[in-house]
C-alpha cells in the first residue's frame, strides 16, 4: 500500500511527556478516553501521564490500579510517571523500571503530592536510579506560602519568579552533589534558564521543559481569562516569554502540562479555582502555526516534541520515523488555517485558553503504530487501542 502524502508533511508522531489526564479520581475533567482522544486529534501518539490522580501513583498497589483502569480506555500509547512522598523512597526505586519517570513536588499544585523537607528530597535524588528520568515542579512551597499569605488575588505575584529560582537552585545543587539526571518541568524565566545552562556548564545532568501556555501566552493573557489563566507556575512577563524564545537552544522539551479543569471550577472565587488549562490538542497546531511565522523550524519542533523525549524518558519502541520503531505518523497540510474553537476541544472540560486563535498548518491524519487512527476530524480506533510504552 502507498500512502499519498502529496502537498502534506510527514512527521513522527508528538510525545506529549507532561499530561494530567485525571484518571482515577478526576473524571468529570478528563479520563484516559478523552484526554487520549485529544491527544490524538492533536497529533500526539504517545502521553506519560502524571501522578498527582486520586489516589495519587505513589506505591505499587496504586501504579497497578491505574494502570488496570486505563488501559481498555486509552486510544494512544502511554507511559506513568511515579509521585514521589516523603516515605515512599525504596518503593519508588524498586518501580523504576516501571514507570516513565519520577516526579517531584516541591511545590504544592493541583492535588496532594508534595515533598519540601530535605531528607526526603535529598533520599530520593540518591536512591532512584541515577539514569532514570525524575522530573521535579521546581517552586519553593515555603515561599509560595508567603507570598500567598499577602493576600495577593494576582496569581504571578501569589507565585512570583523568586520561588522557581529558589527550588531550582535547591534542585540543581542536589543533582550536582548526587550526580543524577534532572528534569525541570515548566521552566517560564530567563533566569531559569541561567541557572540551567550555568548547571551545564558545570556538568550537571539536567534537562529542561517549556510549554506551549509559557511560550506563547504572558500574564497580559492572564487578566483576560481570569481563573481560566490560573496556572502553576504563572504566566510570566512578555520579557520572560520573549527570553525563552531567544534561548530555545536550551530547552530540550516542550511538554503541555494538559492540566484541564471544569468551567465550574474555575468559575469558582480566585482562592478556590484550581490552576492548570488544557493543551494537549493545540500544542502541534501552536507550533506549526510559530513554524509558519518564521519562529522556529519544523525540526526543531520534532527535536523538543519527539527526539528528546524519546532519550530522556529512555522509550524503547519509538522513534522519529525510523526503520524497526513503531510507525507513529502525523501527516500535516501546512498551508491549512483554520481557528482554534472550544467547540473543537475533545477534553472533557471543553475549553481552551487558545479559543480565537488562527493558526496555520492542521493535522490531517494520525497513525498509531501502523494503523490509522484520526482521519480529519474522525477518531477511528475503539477505546483499548493505546498500548503502554516499554522502557530502555
Ligand atoms: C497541574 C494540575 O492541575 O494537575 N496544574 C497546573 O497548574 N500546572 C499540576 C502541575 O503541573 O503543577
Ligand atoms: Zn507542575
Ligand atoms: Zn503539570
């Protein structure tokens, strides 16, 4: 069989490495049907889910449930990160072969996971596999408490810069004393982005993410859409913004943090509206549409959305469209525009903070492994379809 590509471009299917599909616990905002459904409709094969579910996955018994729950749902391939807690050291370490990464809290966010203490922080970066991905939410929660207790209903200021700064110096010198591998996830300033490339230098291990909210929204975005802007880390000023374009060099992925929340949650009082907005499905057609003005190239998104997940998350059978790896394929008409709509958004929660957006370059057809499975519009695999990933 021949498959007519003409005028399309061909491109390996996106990993998204930072989703909250909210299966178990949260299922009135997403399930791994609809957050797998969005996935696809956006051009992405492969999710590593985090685990800040209900009950977060951060034991055997809970890695194992979840694992059971989502499997005759999702309808792309998936991986799980484990949640790390103040206890669960040996049990994170024994799973790791298990799980995509590890992640770390350092500052709370949407659920219960968190670690602030130094043993625990300091036992887990010693003892989970030093090669293993573990990934860390790098905001300091002593400094986020007291920023917020100003009182400040301005969420960049309840959550400025300085608590980033603060747990990711923390982060990187412990990497540097253990000599592991560190992910930083949503990294939003220039002097994040210091830090990292100065750790680097130094020949500290660390890898970093941007998303697609920090890259292309600023806190001007955030007093249009209210709680709908609420996110974890904030966005930042147009400078910031601005400054991780001028060092995309830096950044190795682009994760969405798919973090969906009802409109009747976020309709609730600033206090009492969770953080997070949906991104899984407009973070292919956001990039293409930045390809098409010149900001970056096509490969440079396959470099951050596929080549370097694949390596850091050490995924066996993917690869960006090579002999012997599964065919994962995303054919994609660059000359296509149409508006991003909340109409048009498979989350379960129906809305998008891209809403009005005109973007240039769709996605026409998705493959998974071999088989396809979106044609313009239509999802055409049943739920069950998505096959967990194998790890290197
Ligand atoms: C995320 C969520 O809702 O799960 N929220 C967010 O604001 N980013 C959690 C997280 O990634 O911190
Ligand atoms: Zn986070
Ligand atoms: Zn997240």
């Amino acid at each position: 069989p021949v498959l007519d590509a003409t005028g399309l471009l061909v491109l390996p299917g996106m990993i998204d490495s930072h989703v909250h599909f909210r299966d178990p616990g949260g299922t009135h905002k997403e399930d791994f049907l609809s957050g797998t459904q969005a996935a696809l409709a956006g051009g992405v094969t492969t999710v590593l889910d985090m685990p800040n579910t209900n009950p977060p996955t951060d034991s055997r018994e809970h890695l194992e449930e979840k694992l059971a729950q989502i499997a005759p749902k999702a309808v792309v391939d998936y991986g799980l990160y484990f949640g790390a807690t103040d206890t669960n050291i040996e049990e994170a370490a024994d799973l790791a072969d298990r799980v995509a990464a590890m992640k770390l809290y350092m500052g709370s966010s949407t659920g219960s996971l968190l670690v602030t203490e130094f043993p625990p922080i300091y036992q887990h970066f010693s003892t989970f596999p030093h090669q293993k991905a573990l990934v860390v939410h790098a905001e300091d929660e002593q400094s986020l408490k007291y920023f917020g207790a100003q009182g400040s209903k301005i969420h960049n200021q309840a959550r400025p810069p300085l608590s980033a700064q603060i747990a990711l110096s923390r982060a990187l010198a412990i990497a540097e004393k253990t000599g592991r591998v560190l992910h930083i996830a949503h990294t939003t300033t220039e002097r994040e982005l210091e830090l990292i490339y100065e750790a680097r230098q130094k020949g500290v291990r660390v890898t970093c993410e941007v998303t697609p909210l920090h890259l292309f929204l600023t806190e001007e975005a955030q007093q249009r859409l209210g709680n709908y802007g609420k996110v974890n880390p904030p966005l930042r000023s147009s400078r910031d913004r601005e400054a991780l374009w001028r060092h995309f060099d830096i950044i190795d992925t682009i994760g969405t943090d798919h973090a969906p929340h009802t409109r009747e949650e976020k309709d609730q009082p600033y206090e009492k509206a969770p953080s997070g907005m949906t991104g899984v499905q407009t973070m292919l057609p956001l990039l293409l549409n930045a390809a098409s003005e010149g900001r970056l190239t096509v490969e440079a998104i396959v470099q951050r959305c596929v080549v370097n997940p694949i390596r850091i998350f050490a995924l066996a059978n993917k690869g960006a469209l090579e002999i012997g790896k599964d065919a994962d394929i995303v054919l994609v008409n660059p000359q296509e525009e149409y508006e991003i709509t909340n109409e048009s958004i498979l989350s379960k929660c129906g809305w998008t903070p891209f809403a009005g957006t005109r973007i240039k370059g769709k996605v026409k057809q998705v493959f998974v492994r071999g088989e396809l499975s979106y044609d313009d519009g239509k999802i055409l695999v049943q739920p069950g379809s998505g096959r967990q990933v194998r790890y290197r």
